[in-house]
C-alpha cells in the first residue's frame, strides 16, 4: 500500500494511493496515519480490504498539499557516511560500525514544503537518503529476521544538512542537521511488502534540473536489516520511528571548489524507486 496524508500544515488526512493511481480518502476509516496505526494489524487488514473493494471515495488531488505521510512521529535516527561511494568522494574512512546522530521530529514537513536556508548560512547541502519507517517495537534484535519484521514501511528523505554548522562550529553534528523544515519526508509510505529487497533502489537527486545524486542502496555500507538491528541494541524502537539510511555520491561538499551548495531560489528533485518524487523551493529563513 502507498499511505500518505494530505491537507493544510497541521489539518492533513489519511490517504491511501490505488493501484490505478487514485487518491482514495481515509479519513472515515483510521484517524491518522501514525505509529498506533501501523502498529495495528488488524487496522490496516482493513484498509487493504476497503482499497481492494473500491469503496473508498476518491479525493481530488487538485491543489491538494501532500504532507509528510506520518504523524506523531516519536524519533528521527540518522545514519552518517554509509554509502561506499559517498565514503569514496568525501575521503572517509569507512566506518566499523555505523555513526548514529538524531534529527528532531520538528525538522519534518511535506514533500514539497519550502526548505528554509538557515540565516548566516553558506553551506546548505542536499542529501537523498532511503527512509525506514517502524512499525513493531525492537529491542535487542538478534537477526537480520527480525530486523526487517519490524519494519512498516519505507519512503523518501531529504536530509537536508548546514556543512559549517555541523562540521566547523564544535560538538557533535546536531547544529547541522536540526535546523527548520531540514527533513522533507515523504510523499508515500509504501508497506514494506512492496519493497521486497530495500537493497535494490535507485536513488536521484536534482538541483535546478541538474541530476547530482544516481546512486542505488546496493552501495549501502550497513544494509536495513542491520542499520535496525544494530540500533536496537542502543535504543529502543518504536512504532512511528524513523531511520535515515544515509546518501550516495554527489552531495555539494563532495564536489571541487568552488563547491555547489544550496542558496534560495534553488529547486531540489530527488526521488527513489517505487517510493515517489519530492520537490522543493529554498527560500531564505
């Protein structure tokens, strides 16, 4: 199923897109789509049987703002440098184990909300990454098996990051990565039996037109599985969580001098096979 939410900031919907590719209303059907939701089986058994009779009415997509396909979301965990190209093009060591940093749930908006160049900053980057959305509770994980059994679904992430902010100005990461509208989500949440192998996806970024990213999750250094068995043992997961995978190749840091980084005005693309296609407008906080 590819569930989204659509509607004004703060008013959104539950929605669900068909096979035939129509918006479908579920707004009489759950309340939301979050954690809770996901979570409960028995409530999406009937959403798949209410898409599948056609009973659903059909919402005009018209001027309709599509929001992050998640509610309530309880933490935004990150994965940093797990990309073998991405390590490659930045000079990185590849790391023993993955590097872990948190975004805060508030740096999440829409597909294609406006992403906010943070005031004094010179060094805004793109970076498409493959998201996981839970969907059990995971704790102390022990298989790969597991791991991808906790798994709800997946959708699209833009880890929109400030260099200076994260890598010149002292302490860990946080400063760079936490800034308002810093994590377009989104438009989909597709159920995870529709992603059969999440180590097959292309993944493609634009900037002006300008494709920048082509990369594909095979190059991942930590797989899915175990990025969210890993994490277990560190955290504990929950429905409605949310983990960013990493980026390939081709971020603006990973370029020569002088380096391509985001300023307003700029248009970002990026898209993910199967998970749908965001876009958005920079504009100066």
């Amino acid at each position: 199923m590819k569930l989204l939410r659509v509607g004004p900031v703060g008013a959104e919907r539950p929605a669900l897109l068909d096979e035939s590719g129509t918006l479908r209303d579920l707004s009489e059907l759950v309340p939301d789509i979050d954690g809770s939701l996901l979570a409960d089986e028995t409530a999406l058994t009937r959403i798949r049987e209410a898409a599948t009779s056609g009973a659903l009415p059909a919402l005009d997509p018209a001027g309709l703002r599509t929001g992050a396909p998640l509610a309530r979301i309880g933490k935004v965990v990150c994965i940093g440098l797990n990309y073998h190209d991405h390590a490659r093009e930045t000079g990185a060591a590849i790391p023993a184990e993955p590097i872990v940093f948190m975004k805060a749930p508030d740096t999440v908006v829409g597909p294609d909300d406006t992403v906010l160049v943070p005031r004094g900053s010179v060094k805004t980057d793109w970076e498409v990454e493959l998201a996981v959305v839970i969907g059990r509770t995971a704790r102390y994980l022990d298989s790969d098996e597991q791991a991808l059994a906790a798994v709800a679904g997946y959708t699209i992430a833009h880890d929109v990051s400030e260099r200076e902010f994260q890598i010149e100005r002292g302490g860990q990461w946080d400063k760079g990565k936490n800034c308002e509208t810093f994590n377009p989500l989104g438009p989909w949440l597709v159920t995870a039996d529709e992603v059969p192998d999440p180590q097959a996806l292309g993944v493609r970024l634009w900037v002006n037109g300008e494709l920048k990213q082509d990369g594909t999750t095979a190059e991942q250094i930590f797989p899915v599985a175990e990025v969210v068995r890993y994490l277990s043992h560190f955290m504990t997961l929950h429905p409605g969580d949310i983990i960013n995978t990493g980026t390939p190749a081709g971020v603006a840091m990973g370029h020569p001098d002088p380096k391509p980084y985001l300023r307003a005005g700029d248009v970002v693309e990026l898209e993910i096979d199967g998970l749908g296609r965001q876009r958005q407008e920079l504009k100066n906080a």
